[in-house]
C-alpha cells in the first residue's frame, strides 16, 4: 500500500536574502526528492517563525511537519542572544508541546561567511538536512506517536 503524500510548511525569515534562497533552496530540493508537498510562508525575522507555526497549528489540520528556515547573525548588541534563544526554546516547546515535526533550520552564525558556507546547497546545505530531518520526524511520529 503506497503511503500518503506529506505535506509540509516551510516557515522561512527572508531577513539576509542570499542566505534565505540558499537554504530554501536546499529545503525545496529535498522536499521534492522525496515527493513531499510544501507550501512556503514567509515572515520579518527568525523571532516571528514560531508565532508563525503557532497560528498554522492552530488554523491548519492537514500540515505533517514545519520546516523552519532563517538566519541570526552575531552584531554589536545582545539581541542575537535573545532571538537565537528564544526561537529555538519556543519551537522546542512547540515541538514536545504539540507532537510537531519540526525541522530546525534557523542558523546562528557569527557572521555572513559563515552563514553562506552553512547555507549553500553545494556547501553545508543546511535546508536539505533540515527538510530532511522533518520528514524524518514525521515517520517517527507515525511510528512511535499517537
């Protein structure tokens, strides 16, 4: 018996625009290889991705997984801190919280070199293991969820 098409949203910062394509990029390509469908939601920073996740669980029954994409920066002030930590602690909680299949893509660099070399699909591809880590935990979930 064939299984059902997963469907995924990507919840992507499009903050650093070269960085967002790249890991985009690398999302869409493993989503497609594995026959996935996807939608892709674009919102102001990495801050505002699990709000965003948040109002798809809550408005949207037909999502298997959320691919989050996005990229932080270290600048002059402690703000990298607070929205490294604070995105990452509330899709977690999201995650343990809701029984979600999240796929962990917003990159916490200290500056774009770094950034760009995580990101590029011919590089770290960081969006293609993150879509792929999703897909994942979808089949886990199946598995071993409720």
């Amino acid at each position: 018996m064939a299984s059902r098409q997963k469907t995924i949203m990507i919840v992507e910062s499009r903050y650093y625009e070269e960085i967002a394509e790249e890991l985009l990029r690398g999302a869409t390509k493993a989503l497609d290889e594995a026959g996935a469908a996807y939608e892709c939601v674009t919102v102001p920073g990495a801050f505002e991705i699990p709000a965003m996740v948040k109002f798809a669980v809550d408005g949207a029954d037909s999502i298997d997984g959320f691919v989050t994409l996005g990229c932080v920066i270290r600048g002059e002030t402690t703000h990298y801190d607070y929205v490294c930590q604070e995105s990452a602690r509330a899709l977690q909680d999201l995650a343990v919280h809701h029984s979600l299949a999240i796929g962990y893509g917003i990159l916490t660099c200290e500056n774009r070199g770094q950034a760009m070399a995580r990101a590029a699909v011919d590089g770290g591809d960081k969006g293609g293991f993150v879509a792929n880590a999703c897909l994942s935990m979808i089949d886990l979930r199946a598995k071993y969820g409720s």
